[in-house]
C-alpha cells in the first residue's frame, strides 16, 4: 500500500483492522441532455444498495459542504468538516480508506479536503469496481451505528490547497502566478459538448488535461512512466497548478495523480465552472488550447 493509494487485496487484508474507517463518498451526478442541465443527488441510496462491508456514507453534498453556498460540493467551514467526520467515526489514529462507484473521482475530492485539513487518508484504486472484479463481496442495507471519533488536528485549512474565484481572477488578470489546468474532457474545454453549466467553455490561459485520461481500462491510476508521461507538459508549466472542473471533483483525481508524481504545487478551484460560468461577468472562451 503506498500512502496515497490502495489496491482491492490490500483493502480486504486489512477489513477486519479495528482502526480501519472506510467512507464511500459517492455522488449521483446524472449526464446532461441539454446545456445547463444540472442534475446531483446524494450517493446514499447507492450505498444501502451495496457497499463494502463497514463502510459508511461521507455525504459530499450535504454533511461534508457548505449548505449556503451557490454551488455544489463547496468546502464547508473547518469545524464542520471535522464535525462530520468525527460523526463517521473517524478518530486521529484511524486508517481511512475512501472509495466511491466512479473510478475514485468523488473518493479523491473527500482525499484532498483531508490532506488539505492535515488527516492522512488512502484512496481504493479503481473504487467498488475494482472492488468486485477481485471477487469480493459485498453488503446492504444500514450499518451499525459508529461511534463517534474525536480529532485533535486544528480546525482549518492548510495554505495552498484551495485558490478562490477572487484567486482566478488575479491569475487571469496577470496579476498573481499559476497555471490554470482544466481537468474536463477536450470536448467540455473547447465547448463542443454540451455542459450541465452555465456556459460552455474554459477560463482564459487555461491548460486542459483531462483526469479521465490518467486511468487505465480498468479505472486505476496510471503509474511509473506512463503517469510521468501523461503529465510532464504540467510539471513543466509555472507554478502552482491550479486545477478546476466543473465542481473540484476531476480536478481533484487530477490532483491526486499529481501527487502521485510527486508535484506538491498544487491548488483546486472550489467553485469550478459552476461557480465561473454562472456570473456572465466572469469571461469564458471556447476552442482548444494552444499547441
């Protein structure tokens, strides 16, 4: 098991751990059929349907986000965040272990709002579908109540993690570093598909990598050369890398493969493209990136 990642043999060697606390983080988020056709709901459902055996549901849009915010999936308040955590079960000494039904997308966004508050956490490479191709089981239904973990890290964020709209701007405008990447498909990023967001389009300067094109066929994270490859024209741009989406969720699997590389200037974009796209102010372009 490295630090980041865990494989479906490792997971189920260490289910029966007394210290293990494993979160499934997904999220419905349906395919749009129209421009701005937005459709998210919690990943609950899916969950009691089946899930790996001790695993509870991190809720990403609504225990673990800010109920106030215009868009989905935003950070909630430090203390909030360790509130709901601590209501998983989740106590300073646990071995966390994330893993979602999409590949380890959702799994990553719960992984990096951890490391980003100083908790240590694995990701299960290639989520519950790994999980089942290795032939093992799973459960339903409701599980018993966990009791609730205590935390001692400090009640906020650590610096560098997360850039705000405000942030963007600056970079856009020429007046901070950085180096916006857009973790959607080229089709999303040059606005020739159609997007459940306001607009179609990218951030102007923006660099486009797509997360997806960083797994293999089987939904796990590229590794050695092949990551290293996939991800040098990144490593080589200016400082920081500051990866959005359509809401911080690709761009944080894009994150995690980053650091899986060993890159540690990284930043995600909270509000995304569903908070730019929704203000016409804020400019947007279509087209692809230069070559």
């Amino acid at each position: 098991m490295s630090d980041i990642l865990i494989s479906a043999k490792e997971l189920a060697a260490t289910l029966n751990d007394p210290r293990l606390c494993l979160l499934d983080a997904s999220v419905e988020l349906a395919a749009p059929q129209f421009d701005g056709d937005y459709r998210v709901q919690s990943g609950h459902a899916g969950w009691l349907a089946e899930h790996i055996r001790g695993a509870r549901h991190a809720d990403l849009l609504s225990d673990l986000a800010a109920a106030d915010a215009p868009f989905s999936f935003a950070l909630p308040k430090a203390q909030l965040a360790l509130d709901a955590l601590q209501k998983l079960g989740v106590q300073d000494d646990s071995l966390i272990v994330i893993y979602d039904r999409s590949d380890g997308f959702w799994a990553a966004r719960l992984w990096w709002m951890l490391r980003s508050l100083g908790i240590d956490a694995a990701v299960l490479d290639g989520g519950l579908r790994a999980w089942i191709a290795a032939g093992f089981a799973l459960q339903r239904g409701e599980s018993t109540e966990a009791r609730n973990g205590t935390l001692s890290v400090p009640a906020q964020y650590r610096d560098g993690f997360w850039i705000d709209r405000d942030g963007v701007e600056n970079v856009v405008a020429g007046k901070a570093d950085g180096t916006l990447v857009c973790a959607l498909s080229a089709a999303l990023f040059d606005g020739s598909a159609i997007t459940r967001y306001a607009r179609r389009g990218h951030i102007p300067g923006s660099r486009n990598l797509s997360a997806r094109s960083l797994f293999d066929d089987d939904g796990c994270y590229q590794r050695g050369t092949a990551l290293d490859e996939a991800l040098a024209g990144l490593r080589q741009a200016e400082p920081p890398l500051l990866l959005y989406c359509g809401g911080g969720i690709s761009a944080a699997a894009l994150a995690l493969a980053l650091t899986l590389a060993g890159e540690t200037r990284v930043a995600i974009y909270d509000g995304s493209l569903q908070e730019w796209a929704a203000e016409p102010a804020l400019p947007l372009t279509t087209g692809a990136a230069p070559a």
